[in-house]
C-alpha cells in the first residue's frame, strides 16, 4: 500500500508498515539511532552523487513524532536511512531538489527503534574490494563509460575509478588469491603496474620470501626502463609512442613518467 501524505497529513498507528512519501524537510534524525559517529563527509557524498543518478533504492523506515500529550506533530524520526536523509538535504543545498521532495519511507511502530537501527549497522557485509573492483571494470567495458561518468555516479574522484578499474583488470588467479587472504590490497596494486595477466601470474608464482610491493614492481617491470633514465630521455615520450613503444604507468604510486 502506498500513500501519499502532505504537511497535514497525520498518520495513525493503525498505518503501521505503511509505505508513504514523506516530505523531507518533515523528517528529523531519530535520536534512537545507534550511530552515534557521524556520516563522514565522503560518505554523504557518495550517497548524493548515487540518489542523483539512480534515485533512492531502499525505503526509508520512520516513526511518527507525538507532542508532549501523544499527539502526532506532522514530523516523522528516521529510524533507517539518516545516510540517505543526510545526501537528501546535501541535494537540496546545491539546488538539485526542493526541502520539500517527496521521500518514499515505511513507517514501523511496531519495533523498537534503536534495536532494528542496530540491526541495520551491525548485520551488514560489506562488498569485499576484489568485487567492487571488478564491477567498476565491468560497468567501464560493458557500458562504455568513462572514468568522469562513473565517478558522478558514484561520488569518488575519475581518478579512485581509475585506480580501481586497473585493479578490477589484474589476473583472476591473483584476484582469487587476494579474496582468499594470500596476497594484499598493497601487493595487488604492485601486480596492476603491468596489464599482463600472464606476467603477472610468472612473477607470483617465483616470488620467494619478500613479498614486498617494491620487490614485486621491480620483477614486473625488470624489462623496461624507467622514464628518468639517460636512455628515455634522449628518445622522448613523445617520439617514443609515435613510434608504437608502450609506456608502463603506475596509478598507485609515484612512477616519475612510467616505465
């Protein structure tokens, strides 16, 4: 059931789990929340960036405000979804939407509002990295967007995309292995210097007891030269690629001009 309301609009205990919009200057942070901490600000803004391109995908849940003599005020305390309010009014600052904007929300008297605001932060799994990189490859190969598409969908910078479209390309065998605890996030960023999957892979397998990312870049990229040497410099980037030559980059670190 789905009901619209308007900023007279009372809703009754008997409309519990009710799916209704709810203006949003109408709603007001629970103080049953159980995240004390703030929403970091990078958090908000992904949030606002995703709600902009994709709109508000979950509900939001609410209880009904009552006055000192149990009468409903007309606001409603978000139980589930301050994020989202939160990336809501962060919209309505840069004059995307009005304070006014219907948000679709579910009203629950029923629970106990810090308990299920709980439930909602602490039974949460987060997407293990190796997914999140691989996805945003995906969307890259399969969508055709660009690293500036994907970040204003996402609320990240061209170049955190970029950087994880690089790791989304490293070898499955080695991606497998980092999900399954051997190698880390660090040693994986070393292995994307080189688009090579089965380069990748000769280098891990000979890896011996250092495993530090310097040692893994250093076998990687054993074959070429750096672009500071004596040799790059006299050829000349640009001479260079005309000429068909490859230039190695690493987006993880600074590379002084690649390899």
């Amino acid at each position: 059931m789905t009901t619209a309301v308007n900023e007279t609009t009372a809703v009754t205990a008997a409309a519990n789990r009710a799916e209704i919009f709810i203006p949003l200057n109408k709603l007001k942070k629970s103080p049953r929340n159980a995240r004390k901490t703030p929403h970091s600000e990078a958090s908000i803004e992904a949030k606002a960036a995703s709600i902009h391109a994709k709109g508000i995908l979950q509900n939001l849940v609410v209880e009904p405000e009552f006055d000192a003599e149990g009468a409903e005020t007309g606001f409603y305390f978000v139980t589930i979804g301050e994020g989202r309010r939160l990336a809501q009014l962060l919209r309505v600052k840069r004059k995307q939407i009005k304070k006014t904007e219907p948000i679709r929300c579910v009203i629950d008297m029923q629970n106990d509002p810090a308990e299920i605001s709980l439930d909602e932060n602490v039974n949460r799994e987060n997407l293990h990295p190796a997914d999140e990189y691989e996805r945003f490859r995906e969307l890259a190969e399969n969508r055709g967007w660009g690293a500036e598409e994907i970040a204003a969908r996402f609320g990240v910078t061209a170049h955190v995309v970029r950087q994880r479209m690089r790791l989304g390309a490293v070898s499955p065998k080695l991606m497998q292995v980092y999900r399954d605890g051997g190698v880390t996030l660090d040693q994986l960023m070393a292995f994307a210097v080189v688009e090579d999957h089965a380069r990748q892979e000769q280098v891990y397998d000979n890896l011996s007891y250092n495993r530090d990312p310097s040692v893994i870049r250093r076998d990687l990229t054993r074959s070429h030269i750096a672009a500071t040497d004596r040799r790059a410099i006299f050829v000349g980037s640009e001479a260079y690629t005309e000429a068909g030559g490859v230039i190695l980059r690493d987006l993880f670190t600074e590379d002084r001009g690649g390899f």
